[in-house]
C-alpha cells in the first residue's frame, strides 16, 4: 500500500509541477533568496528534486522541469534528465509538455486544499454533497441458467466517501468500461 501511495504522490505532484511550472514562468514571478524566505525548506525541495532523479534515472520519465512558487515568488526551478532519450538533448528549463488528463490532479489538490482547512473530511460520504449518490447501487455481473452473463443492480455495501473518489475505489467506471 506504502508504495501505491508513493506512486500516487509522486504522479501527482509531478503533473501539478509540470502544469503550474510554465503557467508560473510565463507570468515572470519574481525568484525568493532562498526557500525559506516563502516558508519552504530548502532541505525537502532537495527531496523532491531527488525523488524526480530517482525516477528520471529507473526511466520513469526522461525528463521534468520543477517549479515551485509561493506567496508569489518562485522558491525552486530546476531542469533535471534530458528533453529527448534518442538525442540525450539536456531538458531545457523553459521546455513545453503535452498535458492530457489534468482535471483529476487538479480536482484532487482543491479538495486537499478543503481537507487542510477543515471543510472536508476524507470519510465523509460523498452523497453528503451529491445526494444523488444515496442509495447508489452497483452492477454485479452473474451467470444466469443458460450461462449467460447478466448485470444486476444490488445495494452498495458501504457508501463511497471523498476518499474513495481521490482513490478512484468508489466503483465509478468510464464509459463502456467497467
């Protein structure tokens, strides 16, 4: 479970830092003297950085480019690994990244953010927001008496919380899948 959880945390303050790292470049944030003048620890970011290397060296990623900004100065930007494996062209501080897929990180920082000033709590049912999810119920695939596989519905056995959501455990599938 640890390392699921480490995965997680580290997909997604990767995809936040990559996201936020050009948006907060381009609009030419002044740089802080030193972390801990914004309230950052100079010795975590060097964490952080690491962590990204570790990855970047087991082939994870090629390459990222972190920036971290608060209270409206950068506080950490760095370039680590290299733009392109097939040329080992060094990663650019200023590169450009495809991003697909951003409204789940995104989604996820805000309701931390929620969590962190007490207006949310993980365990709480996610029908205490949407009360169209009482008394959902879920698909339950069984082989009727000619062997055919059926779908039916039965109750849930517990209700989803915010936390499942995060976790993408609510039993929510997309589409056709699922």
């Amino acid at each position: 479970m640890q390392r699921t959880t480490d995965t997680f945390l580290f997909r997604l303050c990767a995809s936040i830092a990559l996201c936020w790292s050009l948006t907060a470049a381009a609009q030419g944030l002044p740089r802080a003297k030193t972390p801990e003048e914004v309230g950052l620890s100079s010795e975590r970011l060097k964490r952080l950085s690491d962590t990204f290397k570790k990855e970047i060296d087991k082939g994870v990623m090629p390459g990222a480019v972190l920036l971290i900004a608060r209270r409206g100065k950068v506080a950490h930007y760095e370039a680590l690994g290299v733009r392109d494996p097939q040329t080992g062209d060094a990663m650019p501080a200023d590169a450009i990244f495809w991003l697909a897929s951003m409204t789940k990180p995104m989604v996820s920082v805000a309701a931390m953010m929620l969590v962190e000033e007490g207006r949310l709590a993980l365990t709480d049912p996610v029908s205490q927001y949407l009360p169209e999810f009482k008394g959902a119920r879920v698909g339950v695939e069984q082989k009727d008496a000619n062997g055919q596989t059926r779908l039916t519905l039965e109750p849930v056995q517990r209700e989803a919380t915010i936390q499942d959501l995060l976790r993408h455990t609510a039993g929510l599938t997309y589409g056709a899948t699922g």
